[in-house]
C-alpha cells in the first residue's frame, strides 16, 4: 500500500506527461492505462457516470481549439483534457482525502490548510446530492432544469436552494469544530505517516519514465 504522499507525486507525474503530450496515440495510450486502473480498483462505473460530464467540456474545448488553431491540435486537446482530469479521478478514487490531508500535516502543511482541501473533497459528493435533490423537486413542480436554452432561465431555482443548504452544512461544521476545540495545538494524529523504500523507488522509477518519455517520445 502506497503513502498518500506518493500517490500525490504520483498522479503530478503522470499528469505532467499527460500535459505536455501532443501525439494523439500516445495520449489514447495514457487515457487507456488511466481506465485500466480504474477497472482494477473498482472505479469504472463510478467514472463511466463521471465521463458523461466530461465528454461535453472536452468536445468543447478541442473544439474551440480547433476553431482557433488546426483539427489535429483540437483533437489533441480534447484527449489531452480528458486524460489528465482522469488522472487525477484516478488519484481521488484510490485516496482518502484525511489520509491525504494527515500525511501532509506531518510534513509541515498548516492543519487549517490541510483541513480546508479534505473538508473540500469530503463535501463534493454531499453537495452533488443535495443538487440532485434540489433538481428533482424542482422538476416534480414543472420547472424545466435539465441542460438546454429553456433551462438558463430556471437555473436561480437551483442555485439558491443550493447555496442556501451549502451555507447551512458550512455553518453547522464551523460549530462542530468549534465544539472539538479545532484552534488548539498541541494536535495528535492515530495514524503515522512514513514513506518508505518503495514508495521511494516507485517514484524515483515513475519520474525517470516520465522524463524519457517527454525527452524522446510524446511531444
């Protein structure tokens, strides 16, 4: 089991080559390892869900891309897009945002910052339900929200529920880590992070791949 540390230098490697690939079968190569992964931890349902909002702002990207320089530099951004945000589904989807945020802490990131990306992560999938809830009472009262020009005019209907009920769950945790004394020093942690020799040789094997591969064969 790998350190979240090296996970986290891990999915930047790997993401560093996905960005500065311009080959489009290199960048298909990439894409598949990336959904290779994702079967092999469990993930692929969960990131096939995930692909149909991604699909969309890649399309678009490559084509204004496209629009703006060639059909070759287009199709290689929209590949280029998808593959370096599935890095890092990859890297979220095999990594707990406390054991991330922890692991940092004992490396000398402040707790307050730490805690701000976990707590950040940990909500994402809290506020995306309550979304979901709003959209669908929404629609049971006959107002259109599902994407289209129609629904551009509806969409207060969705935002001000939801940033009401986001502000709402803020308030409630400030009081919770209020009432657990958050300020205080003198914080311990149940967990010891430490890397070790494979973690080590992992990345040093994972950043040396990726400079060969960016000296010699995917720009």
């Amino acid at each position: 089991m790998l350190d979240p540390r090296t996970k986290l230098l891990l999915a930047m490697a790997y993401g560093l080559l996905t960005a500065f690939t311009r080959r489009q079968g290199w960048l298909i190569g990439e894409w598949v390892v990336l959904v290779a992964v994702l079967v092999a931890i469990g993930q692929l349902k969960a990131y096939l869900r995930w692909l149909i909002m991604l699909v969309p702002m890649a399309l678009f990207f490559g084509g204004i891309t496209w629009w703006t320089a060639d059909r070759i530099s287009g199709q290689a951004a929209a590949l280029g897009l998808m593959a370096i945000t599935t890095v890092f589904f990859v890297f979220f989807a095999s990594t707990e945002p406390e054991d991330l945020g922890n692991s940092l802490v004992q490396i000398g990131l402040p707790f307050s910052v730490a805690f701000v990306m976990t707590a950040a992560l940990q909500f994402v999938p809290v506020v995306s339900r309550k979304a979901r809830a709003v959209v669908e009472a929404q629609q049971a009262r006959g107002i259109v929200l599902k994407p289209g020009w129609r629904a551009l005019r509806n969409y207060p209907a969705l935002l001000v529920p939801l940033l009401i009920q986001a502000f709402q769950t803020a308030e409630s945790l400030a009081e919770a880590m209020e009432a657990r004394g958050f300020g205080r020093s003198g914080r311990s942690f149940r967990k010891v992070y430490r890397m070790g020799i494979v973690d080590w040789l992992v990345l040093a094997g994972a950043w040396g791949l990726v400079g060969v591969l960016l000296w010699y064969g995917v720009r």
